[in-house]
C-alpha cells in the first residue's frame, strides 16, 4: 500500500511540476508583451537603412498623394571622449513626381495662401523608443535623457511649372537634412523617423479635430506626446520609415 502511495505521490508531483512548466513561457510572454517599446506597438515599416531609398506619399492639391523618394546618406557613428557618441546622417528627400499641364491647373486651383498651399512637405523625427516621444531641440525629455539634436537644411533644384492658361507654382525638387545626434554611450534607444506628409495643412483652422491634432503634433516636437497621437501617423500609418540608431 505504501508503495502505490509513494507512486502515485510523484505522479502527482510530475504532473504539477509538468504544469508549471508549461505556465512558466506563458507568464513570460506576458511580461515581454508588457515590456514592449511604444513605437514597436505601432503599426511602422522598420525599412528604413542607410543608403536605402524609401518612397512614401507627399499630398499634392487637388490630385492628391504622389510619391516621393527619401534616401538617409552619409550616416556614421563616433565615440566621444566625454563618453559620448555622436552619429551624423544626411537625409534627402528628392520629389521625382512632374505634374502635367492639367495637373498643374487642379493643384494651382485647390490650393489655398500659405508655404504648405500646394504640396504637404515631409519630415523627420529622432524619437525614443520606448515611449515614442521626440527627442528634438524643443524636447524636454531630450534634456532628461541627455541627447541632442541638430539640423541644416538645403533646398535645392528649383523648379516653376505652369499649365497652358497662365497658372503656375514654383516648388523644390530635392531638400537635404544634415542631422547631428549626441546621446549617452549607454543609451540604446533611440529611433530616425522620415516620411512625406499625406496631408495638407488645413484651410479650416477652426475644425475641433484638426486643432487636437495640432495640438498633439506641437506636444510630440516637445517630447511631451507619443508619435501615435500625431498627423504624421493618424493620417498615414504606413507613410513613415524607421530604423535604431546605435
């Protein structure tokens, strides 16, 4: 009797020690799911390498989104002697689209007074990755974090395009960021994000919606709001590409 007992005491045992063996990869992905950066929640093309051209959608008036090419040149990486580093990258953004004379007409036509009038522009971000909030020049968490961020800007290949009835707009064919990024050796998170903006900006500056949108846009370039919350990904989840830097 005491022999069935001692058996069927560890067939006990086995089976529970075979159960919490079984639970223990669930609780773990749970808590790996739980740990998951901000911006890896989002649905984001990581396509993004050095050298590589990526195309997204610039909007146009009138005619709507039409591609535009962005390649991130130049990148490379040093260690400070204040325990630093520091990685530099061009970013350059070339419009290949060439509207018609018809196409011209409609956009000069729909667009409305003001720099953005006739096509969205585009943009980048160096982000946290974690929490998804920029870490640019307005930032406060870039200060908390000890990154910093600079840019310069060249526009280039002026072009004026008209249709047959006298309309006409001029705008810049390739815009280049030269970007400087300094951060602590021991900080592994952060994000290069770029895209073209598939909007404009809105004639209607009235618009509950639009004026949350904006708001949530100037608290993301302040480090105070997630990427998420902004135009750039409520209106083209899929426009931006992204990539670590290390």
């Amino acid at each position: 009797m005491r022999k069935v007992l001692k058996k069927s005491a560890c067939l006990l045992t086995a089976v529970a020690l075979s159960a919490t063996m079984v639970a223990l990869p669930a609780a773990a992905e749970e808590a790996h799911a739980a740990e998951k950066p901000y911006m890896k929640t989002l649905k984001l093309k990581w396509d993004l390498k050095k050298n590589k051209t990526v195309k997204s959608k610039e909007a146009y008036a009138g005619i709507g989104a039409k591609s535009l090419k962005i390649t991130v040149k130049n990148y490379k990486t040093t260690t400070l002697k204040n325990g630093k580093k520091k990685t530099t990258f061009t970013i350059v953004y070339n419009r290949t689209f060439k509207p018609t004379k018809k196409q011209v007409h409609k956009i000069v036509q729909n667009a409305y007074y003001g720099d953005e009038g006739f096509t969205g522009g585009f943009g980048f971000a160096v982000v946290d990755i974690k929490t998804g909030k920029e870490l640019g020049k307005k930032s406060k968490l870039a200060k908390q974090l000890g990154v910093k961020v600079t840019s310069k800007e060249k526009m280039t290949s002026k072009k004026t395009v008209r249709d047959s009835d006298g309309c006409y707009f001029w705008y810049y064919g390739k815009t280049t960021y030269k970007v400087t990024v300094t951060y602590p050796k021991g900080y592994k998170d952060l994000a290069l994000g770029v895209w073209g903006n598939n909007y404009r900006w809105p004639a209607e500056w009235e618009s509950k919606a639009i004026s949350r949108l904006v708001k949530a846009e100037n608290k993301f370039r302040a480090g105070e709001s997630a990427f998420g919350a902004t135009r750039y990904y409520k209106k083209g989840k899929t426009n931006s590409h992204w990539m670590r830097i290390k």
